[in-house]
C-alpha cells in the first residue's frame, strides 16, 4: 500500500468515525478507485468494509426522512424539476419518474452529492400502456431508456434494458410519509429486486477478478448492497494472499 493510499484510507475512517458520512465515501471512493487501477488488493480488501458502514450509515439517514415514492411525470408535457424536487424532499427516499425519462432523477441524484444531502432517489421513468401509467427503475444512470410511446407491458418489458423493474403505477403508495421500519423495508425490497440479478452473475463468474467488476457493477446498481462490499472485501482478500 503507497502512502498516499494508506493516507487517504485512514482519513476515510476518522471520517466515519466522526460521523462525516458524505466526506468519508468521498475519500473512500477515490482511494478505491486509485486501489481498482493500480490492482492493490490488499488496500481494496481494508476500505471496502468501512465503504459499506458509510453508505449503510448513508442510507439509514436517509431512510429517516420523507419517503416519497409517487413523484412521476403526469404526461409529456410535465417536466419533473430536479431542483425543485430537492428543495421539497432534502432528506428522504424517493421514486422521481420523468415521462419516457430518467433524467429528473440523474439531475437529483447530482444535486445529492453537489450539496451533501441525505436524499436518494431510483431511476425511474413513466409510460402510458393499456393499463395506464406503468412505472420502470432502470439500474444505471447510463441506461437507454425507449421513447415515449403507448405500449403493451409486454411491448415495454422487451424494450427495456436488463436489470430493469416494472412496477403498476399503483403498486406505488400514495404520497410522502414520514419513514418508519415499514417504509424502509418496502423501499430495501425495491434495492435488493434491482440489484439480485447482477448480483447472481458476479457470483458466477470464475475469475476473481471478473467478480470484482462484477460486484463493482453491483454497487453502481445499489451503492449500498451489503452484500456486494462484503463480497468485494473477501475477494480482494483472496487476491491478496495469492500476491
């Protein structure tokens, strides 16, 4: 482990430790990402766990706030201001929907880390479809999403991306409430269906290294899934001692 990278990892725990939850998974994130480049295994196997404590903290905050699981474009006409959305829900969990468009919830997502609050949001976009408004989580912020259309479930099923969850509009509950273990639970319900299947193909990958993309991957999906910090540790782990 350089200097510089043992510097930045035990910044990163006195971060934590003095509750600086947003600055600590900064300086774990850019020591991980230095650590992933230059293939340090034995520095990745030490600061993924105090990475996964960060966002669980992160998380857990978040989940103390408005949970609000409805914010969804009305009709194309209807454009979902991020910005406006942060300034009514600083401190919370949220569905933010734009029509046929993540985009709303990229921008929120943005505004999260630009102004450190404890706010998460899915990536989530709405469509008109023979049932009425059919809701999709799509698993990264790069994904195609298609065009605004009328579709059949089945039409908009194959025409998303893979990972992606479809959800009837009400199947989502009704407006903001303060969040509780129910709250929590149902939204941890909608993270752990998200990232399941990247999960299952990090795990079936033989090579050490392709599962560590692999459960890379998974974090981009749901930066706090436990289990994937806990897989990338014990990987690198294994890395490590093979020197």
């Amino acid at each position: 482990m350089s200097i510089e990278l043992q510097d930045a990892c035990e910044r990163g725990q006195q971060q934590l430790q003095q509750t600086q939850y947003h600055q600590a998974e900064c300086t774990l994130v850019a020591a991980e990402h230095t650590a992933w480049q230059l293939h340090d295994w034995d520095t990745l196997a030490r600061l993924y766990m105090p990475l996964q404590e960060v966002r669980r903290q992160r998380r857990q905050r978040c989940g103390e706030g408005i949970v609000c699981l409805d914010l969804l474009a009305q009709g194309p006409h209807d454009h979902l201001d991020a910005r406006h959305v942060a300034e009514n829900y600083p401190h919370g969990q949220l569905l933010v929907a734009g029509w046929a468009s993540i985009e709303p919830a990229v921008q929120l997502r943005q505004l999260r880390q630009e102004l450190g609050l404890y706010v998460e949001t899915f990536l989530a976009a709405a469509y008109p479809t023979e049932q009425g408004r059919t809701v999709v989580i799509l698993p990264f912020a790069e994904s195609r999403v298609p065009r605004a259309q009328s579709f059949t479930l089945e039409q908009l099923r194959r025409a998303l991306p893979y990972g992606s969850l479809m959800l009837d509009e009400c199947e989502l509950p009704a407006g903001p409430r303060k969040g509780n273990a129910q709250t929590y639970a149902r939204v941890m319900d909608l993270w752990e269906k998200l990232h399941r299947p990247f999960l299952a193909q990090a795990d079936a990958q033989p090579d050490p290294i392709r599962r560590i993309e692999g459960y890379r991957k998974v974090i981009e999906v749901d930066y706090a899934c436990e289990l994937a910090h806990q897989k990338l540790a014990d990987t690198a782990r294994e890395l490590a001692r093979r020197g």
